[in-house]
C-alpha cells in the first residue's frame, strides 16, 4: 500500500524521521550493516536518497540514531512492570517483542558483530550493554538480590542469547520456557541471599 503525497504532509514532526530510521534497521537486518547506504534506506522507505542525507549527514549519524531508536524500542522487554521488582515482570515481554520487532533486535545484533572490525562503532555497542545491565540491575536489586555487576551481566547475556537463539532458528515458546526457568533460578538465588 503506498502512502499518497497528503498522508506524508499530515504526518507529525519526526514521523518521516522514523520512518527513515525504521527503514534503516530493516535494511541492516536483512543485508547486513554494511549493504546499508542512503540509497538502500530511500528504496526501503520509498523516498528519494537526497532525503535521507539531509535527515542525517552521514552514515555513522543514521546508524548511532537508528541504533538509539532500536534500543528504545526493545528496552521494554526488561520488565512489564519498570521499576516494582518483580522477578514474574522481568522479561515478561521479550519472546513477543523478539517475534514482533525481529528486525530491530537483528540490527543490534548486526551493529554488535560489526563493531569487532569498526572500533568507531564500540562505543554505540556499550551504549546498548550499558542500558540493558542497568535497567537489569536495578531491577534485581528491586527484587531483594544484591547482584554484582557480573551478576546482572550473567542474566543479561542469558537473555541476549535467547533473543539471538529466537530470531535466528528458536521459537518464542522455546524462550518463554527458558525465561520462566532463569526466573526461577533468580527467585532460588534471591531465597538463598536472605
């Protein structure tokens, strides 16, 4: 379905912004970061590649934005509940939000793999780390553990690889089992702590 000229002017500050960013991970995901040019972001988005150029000025800024609206978007995954602790919330959401925003998490993935050959890139990757563990950390502080930092690292990663494992040949009902079994492991370690 095409958008027509009156849809585009109606579109609020930032909707065509986006969109573009939007286009940008999904040309990511599915040819990898380094098929990703403003011509291949144009043809995605069904614009012209001058708009893209314009948005953004280079592509290391369209890939830092995109990468900043990709993190926002799935950092709902950590908990359905931000901020309560509750171990039953953490990660409720993420085999749907893995499924449903596949190319989003993909793109991560991408830039993470990519960043091994582009130092300039590190800096973005620890950015994703940074945000995840955090919100992770608190958390499971909420929830009565005292993790350390390699603690909450572990849960992360355990839940980074379930999201690869998913998007790649997984399904989600594989990694909402394995998600209900490291809550349960985080509830035996909280119990344990006390």
């Amino acid at each position: 379905m095409s958008t027509s000229a009156d849809e585009v002017t109606r579109r609020r500050y930032g909707e065509g912004r986006d969109a573009l960013l939007d286009a940008a991970v999904r040309v990511v995901a599915n040819s990898g970061l380094r098929r990703l040019t403003y011509r291949a972001v144009a043809r995605e988005a069904g614009v012209g590649h001058t708009l893209v150029a314009h948005h953004f000025g280079s592509l290391d800024a369209l890939i830092e934005a995109a990468l900043e609206r990709s993190l926002t978007l799935s950092m709902e995954s950590v908990t359905s509940r931000p901020g309560s602790g509750d171990l039953d919330a953490l990660f409720e959401g993420l085999a749907g939000l893995a499924t449903a925003k596949a190319a989003g998490e993909a793109f991560q993935f991408e830039v993470i793999l990519e960043s091994r050959r582009r130092p300039e890139l590190r800096q973005h990757v620890e950015t994703i780390y940074d945000a995840y563990i955090d919100a992770i950390h608190s958390e499971l502080t909420l929830a009565g553990l005292t993790p350390d930092r390699d603690f909450t690292h572990l849960v992360y990663v355990a839940a980074e690889g379930l999201v690869f494992n998913q998007i790649t040949h997984g399904s989600a009902e594989q990694t909402t089992r394995s998600l209900a079994h490291l809550r349960t492991l985080l509830d035996h370690a909280r119990k344990a702590s006390r």
